[in-house]
C-alpha cells in the first residue's frame, strides 16, 4: 500500500518504522529531518511537507502531539486536504479530540476523502514491538480497506464506531488508566505507612480479584452491561464496611485518601437508599442516573 506518514516523534517514529518492515511503500515527513533518517536508510521516501507527502498516497497516517497540530496539519495550509486524492484515506493515531475530528471529516467529506481516528494504546514499547491496541472510529468500510496497513502497527484493531468513536475510547481508557494509579497510590501509600512491605502489597493485589482483571473481566459484561445490580456476589453494606476500615486506619496515620473518601461517600449514598442488601456494584447505578445514561450491551 502507498502510505504517507507525518509525525515522527516517539510513537510515530517506530509505527512508520514498522509499516516499512511489513512492506509497504512510504513516504515521510516530520518538523525535524533528521528524525527520518532511520526511515530513508529502509527504503522510505521524504516530503517536505504534509500536502506533498498526501500526494500519491492511499493511506495518509499523522501521529502529532494534540488536537490543534492535527487539524493544522489536515487542514490547514499546506496540510493533507491539498495533497490527498479522492478515494485516499487520512487516519490520525494521535491521542486527540472527537468535535475536531469529525469537523476534519466533514471537510475532507467535501473532497471525497474518508476520514478515521485511529489512536493508539500501549506505550513506545508497543509501537516498537507493533503490539498496540489501535482504536478505529469512522466508515466501517474504510476501516476495512484500511485495517491491513493498521495491523502492520497494532495486533489489536478494532473498530469503535463511526468518526469520533475511536478518539472516545482512547479518552475512556486513559481516563480509567489514569486515575486508577492515584487510587492505587493513596492505597500503597496507606499500605506501607501501616507497616507492610511494598513488594508483599504487589503479591496480595496481583492475587486477589482486582489484580486478576475481575473488574474487566465479569463486573463490566456480567453485572452492568446487563443492569444486574441485585444478583449479590459481595453486599454494598459489606463493601462499605471494608471501604471505611481502610479509610479509617488512613485517619488514624494521617494518611490522604481524597479519591477513597470520594467513593465511601457515594456508597453511603446508595445505603441511604436502602440497597444495602444489592450487590456491591448497584453504587455504579448513581454515576448513570447523574450522567443520564445507562451502561448496558446492546445484546
């Protein structure tokens, strides 16, 4: 496939790299030539700019830094909507923005050049081993047409939904990735302070449900996506219970739990209404009923 690649930073660097090795012909292009030696050296071709690159191409790829570089760089003077051919393909990887992304479509739309996001998931490892989770919104059959050049970067590819969704899901995960190692840092924290060995802390949350994926694993498709709340594996008054033991031992050695604080008050809220007896998950059936929205699978 004639593939275009703009953005040669950390991430992008290795994923060109490795859509050389699976074959296909490149063209390059980056802020800072010298960061497209390695690529030249295998084959690649260098253009001096977006639209130049686009020009020619099947499959124009871009791996930038955030919303305002990618819609400059697809859009703006010079960008990848001047070079890129009917029929083409712009995928961006980028970590960005739903709204731009499909205004970038809309655009692009007009000139008869379809538009996914495409970001990426799993660190500058990943995108060197070609093992990323990658996170395809927009036409499904132009995630088709494209998904053989997006495997030669991730061996995970999956389509979201239409333009936007994919952005969506990175944001979702990141968000979840994110906050998940400050609960575990108030956690650890409170752990060691009251006198247990780190690495031993490692071994009982790896073991316990929590380090096995249960979250993942049977609370998501299990419990929520089908709205059973009262199938009681573990009781919200028992959860609460064990919730304020740790909360209580972090008071007693002036140890700050904000986030687990936050949490044992939104259970409190849900014992109010007298479902202490519901299964220990029922207290996600507030977070749906603030945002209006219910979690469940369509099938």
């Amino acid at each position: 496939m004639r593939i275009a690649f703009i953005g040669l930073g950390n991430m992008g660097a290795p994923m060109a790299l490795n859509l050389l090795k699976a074959g296909h012909a490149l063209t390059v292009h980056d802020v800072r030539r010298e960061a497209a030696a390695p690529h030249l050296e295998r084959g690649a071709a260098w253009a001096d700019g977006p639209r130049a690159a686009s020009e020619g191409a099947e499959l124009i790829l871009t791996s930038l830094p955030g919303p305002a570089e990618v819609e400059r760089v697809a859009t703006g003077p010079g960008g990848v909507i001047e070079g890129a051919a009917r029929g083409a393909i712009y995928a961006d990887l980028s970590t960005g923005s739903p709204t731009v992304m499909r205004r970038i479509h809309t655009r692009f739309a007009e000139r008869g050049v379809s538009v996914l996001d495409a970001p990426v998931s799993g660190g500058v490892g990943g995108a060197q081993q070609g093992n990323l989770q990658v996170m395809v919104g927009g036409d499904e059959a132009a995630f088709r047409q494209a998904k053989p050049a997006l495997e030669a970067i991730g061996d995970k590819v999956g389509y979201m939904g239409p333009i936007g969704a994919g952005t969506i899901a990175k944001l979702v995960h990141n968000t979840i990735s994110l906050c998940a190692r400050a609960v575990v840092a108030e956690a650890f924290t409170l752990g060691v302070k009251a006198g247990v060995r780190p690495e031993a802390l490692l071994e009982a949350v790896r073991g316990g449900s929590f380090g096995q994926g249960y979250i993942l694993s049977r609370v998501l498709p299990k419990v929520v996506f089908k709205g059973d709340f009262d199938t009681q594996q573990f009781a919200l008054r028992l959860a609460r219970k064990d919730l304020g033991l740790a909360t209580g031992l972090a008071r007693e050695l002036d140890v700050p739990m904000a986030l687990a604080a936050s949490v044992e008050q939104h259970m409190i809220e849900a014992l109010a209404r007298g479902w202490g007896e519901r299964d220990s998950n029922a207290a996600w059936a507030l977070q749906e009923e603030r945002a209006g929205v219910q979690v469940r699978a369509s099938s």
